[in-house]
C-alpha cells in the first residue's frame, strides 16, 4: 500500500526544484514560441492551437480523472491501481478511436483540409498518454520533484529540436504535430527507464473489474478538468469556425504576452496543491488560511506584471513576435482583466476537489464555460477586441459565485480575500506609477512596496532565505 506523507520541509523543498525546473522548461518552450512566430504565418499557429484543442478535450475523457484520483486517495492499493490502469487504457482505446475516425468531420467542420492529417498525427501521441499520465501522477502524489522535472525537461528539448528541426526543413504545422509525439515518446521513455518509487511497489497488470471507486471520484473530477480544458480552448474552437485560424493565432499570442507570468511558473505554483490541500482537510485542518497566504503570493506576483505588460503591450509584441502580431494590441487589456481574476480564484477549483467536492468545481467550470460562450456569440463583431472582452466580461460574471464556494466550501470569506489581495492591489498600483513615471524604477519601486508595505512576499522570501541557509548546513 502507498500512502500520502507530506511534511512542511519536505514540500517547500519539493516545490523550490519544481519550480526552478519548470521555470527553465518553460523559458525554453517561450523561446521556441517566439521563434515559431517569426518562422510560421500566425494562421498555420492557429491552426496548430485548432488541433491541439480538440486532442486536449480528448486528453481529459482519456483520463477519466484517474490522475486525480492517484493523487488524492489516501490509501492506494495494488488492486486500486491495476483497477485504474485497465480503465486508462480502455479510455485511451476509446479516444484515440475517436479521434481518428472523426479527423475528417472536423476537417470539414472547420473548413481546415489541412486539419485532418494534424489530428491523425497527434492521436500517435494520445496512444502513449496513459503510461505517462499515470507515471506523472504517482511522482505527484510522492512530490519528486527531481524526475518530475528531468522527465518535464527532457519532454520539453525533444520537443522544441523537432519543432525547429522540421519548421526549418519546411515541414510547417505538420512539423509542430510531429514534434509533440516526440515530447511524449520520450517522457514515456524517462519514465519507463527510471519509474517513480511509488510505481515501483505497484503490479503494472491492468483488470477490468474494479472501477467503480475510481470513477466515482475520477468522474467528478474529470469533469471538472473537461470543463476547464473546454473553457480554455472555446475561444479557439469557436473563433476557428465562426472567423478564421488567423485570428486564432492573434488572441493564441496576445494571451502568451500578457499572461507571461502564468506561463512561466503559473501551473508550478500549484505543484502538490491537490495532495497537500487533501491531507489538511482529512486532519479536519482549517483551509482558508493557507488558501489566503496562496492568494496573496500568487497575485502579488502576477498582478504588477500584468499591469506593466499592458502599460508596455506595444513595445513587448514587438520584441517577442515582431511587427506581424501588432495586431494583438487591442486585446491586451481585457486579457489582463480576465486573467487576473482568473489568478485571484487559481486555487479555488483544487481545493474544492481537495475536500470532496469536485462536483462543485465542475459546476464552476461550466457556468465560467457557459459564460463565454454566451459573451462571445453576443458581443463577438469579427474584431479580436470583442472577443477578448467577451473573455473578461465572462470572468466578471463568475465571481459572485466564487466568492459564495469559497466561503460556504472552504471557509475562505470575501472580506479575508479582500485582505489576501489589498495587498497585491497596491503593489500593482505601485509598479504601474513607476512605469509611467520612472521606468528605470519599476523594479526597486516594487520591492521597496514588499518590504515597507508588509506583503507576505517579504515573509516568503525570508523563510526561503533561510531555508538556503539549511540546506548548505
């Protein structure tokens, strides 16, 4: 039997190498993109984003929420886990089936000819998905961090050289298809050359009997992670049928520049959240503290830079893409509105599937879904502008309901948030004066916000401080 044992040390430990590896693979994946983008038109990129929405809707049914489950259980068997790998790898059977026999429906739906054989090729990568997914979800559950970031990072260079590689050859958007096989082919082979310690004690002989316990808490939460995956590629599959890949390739990258942050270290942020939040509610331990500390830090963070990359969207579209993405400027704003509030409520959905209750995360979810797609078909005019604020007017229309979950769920009130987030609210405030007045002063103008106006980034970084001073002992 594997059990969850997770100490403070340890996971403050284990969420400094995540974080550091995924920083790393991340600033390698930005320097591909940014590369892709002066090689590739941005229609061939949003066909590319077309396609891999579509696989990712099915990367979630092939899941079925056994990831979560692997993750939450507090006690996992031998007879849970085969339970769980028959059932990924009927799912993935299911999926990859799907997907290929329904290449040419979406080709035509779309009307992308070109679709069709970038499906065919990305289902190669969904037939590895289950050994993989199960292998990253044991590493989670234990937080080893150490392979979880060489397997991440080695994914990631397979990666980014058959994407270049073949871009450079001239295979265009099919080279991107190819290169994203390759990713997951070699994160299998890590994984199978070096499993993680909990696999090790674990009989890898699927049963097909058993699964009842596994859905019953996967289904919740795969539906959840259905809904959020659709809520992120909704503007993607609809602006692909209504408009054109063109402006999908457009809102793809003014997303990238204004959420940055998020894709640097974002999802690394959250490393070991479901196992850790999960372990506290089972010791009946109070959540909305932790859950403020993490609001605070993750916005003082992330606030200031998507103040200054609005202040200087001009400026950074050109340095990353280049001029043929100015046409991104418009949506900045209302990018940086959603994606803020997204930020404020980035736990929300983890903790509330922590505590048994990912029903309500799904429902989230779906009303954040429902939201954009009525926001879009209302206010969408055929500009990149309207579509951007029909994101951040969704956003908006959510958020009494997040407060609501976060109190009555997790004990986390509105006026506790208001006083988790007052803080980043004037950091941001700070460091957006400084840009308009001083720009050589934005970064001394936001530390000196830390240290003189008490944001728990000033107590963070001396505990990190002295947890350095701990390990060199």
């Amino acid at each position: 039997m594997s059990t969850v044992a997770i100490s403070g040390d340890r996971y403050r430990r284990a969420f400094l190498l995540n974080l550091a590896s995924y920083a790393g693979t991340s600033l390698l994946r930005l320097g591909v993109g940014l590369a892709l983008a002066r090689l590739m038109a941005p229609d061939q990129l949003g066909l590319f984003a077309i396609a891999l929405g579509l696989v990712g809707v099915l990367q979630i049914a092939r899941d079925a929420g056994v990831s979560a489950y692997l993750q939450h259980a507090p006690v996992l068997s031998a007879e849970h886990f085969r339970a769980c790998l028959g059932l990924s790898i009927s799912t993935t059977a299911a999926c990859v089936g799907v997907l290929l026999a329904g290449s040419g429906m979406a080709a035509s739906h779309f009307g992308q000819p070109a679709l069709q054989p970038l499906l065919q090729v990305l289902s190669l990568g969904l037939l590895f998905s289950p050994h993989d997914g199960l292998m990253s979800a044991l590493a989670l559950r234990d937080l080893d961090a150490k392979r979880i970031s060489t397997v991440s990072r080695l994914g990631a260079l397979a990666n980014a050289s058959a994407s270049l590689g073949l871009c450079l050859l001239g295979c265009g958007v099919q080279g991107l298809a190819w290169a994203s096989v390759a990713n997951v082919v070699v994160c299998n082979a890590v994984y199978a050359l070096n499993p993680p310690v909990a696999a090790r004690g674990l009989p890898w002989r699927p049963v097909w009997t058993g699964w009842r316990e596994p859905l019953r808490f996967g289904l919740g939460a795969s539906t959840g992670t259905l809904l959020q995956t659709l809520n992120g590629t909704l503007p993607d599959l609809l602006l692909g049928r209504i408009a054109s890949p063109l402006l999908v390739g457009l809102l793809g990258r003014a997303s990238t520049a204004v959420g940055l942050f998020g894709s640097l270290l974002g999802p690394a942020l959250g490393f070991g959240a479901l196992p850790g939040l999960a372990q506290m509610h089972h010791r009946r331990e109070a959540l909305g503290p932790v859950l403020a500390r993490a609001t605070a830090l993750l916005t003082g963070l992330a606030w200031p830079l998507l103040a200054l990359s609005v202040w200087f969207g001009r400026d950074l579209l050109l340095l990353l893409y280049g001029p043929a993405w100015l046409a991104c400027v418009p949506a900045l704003l209302p990018l940086a509105v959603a994606t803020a509030l997204g930020l404020t409520f980035g736990n929300l959905g983890i903790a509330l599937s922590a505590v048994g209750r990912p029903a309500l995360a799904a429902l989230l979810t779906g009303l954040m879904l429902a939201a954009r797609l009525a926001l879009l078909m209302l206010l969408f005019d055929g500009s990149l502008a309207s579509c951007a604020w029909a994101l951040a007017g969704a956003a908006l229309c959510v958020l009494p309901v997040q407060l609501l979950f976060s109190a009555q769920c997790l004990g986390f009130s509105p006026l506790a948030l208001w006083r988790a987030v007052r803080g980043s609210l004037a950091l941001a405030s700070c460091t957006l004066a400084a840009a308009a007045l001083a720009p050589w002063a934005i970064l001394p103008v936001w530390l000196a916000a830390i240290a003189c106006g008490g944001h728990p980034l000033r107590d963070e970084a001396l505990q990190l401080l002295r947890l350095r001073s701990t390990i060199r002992k």
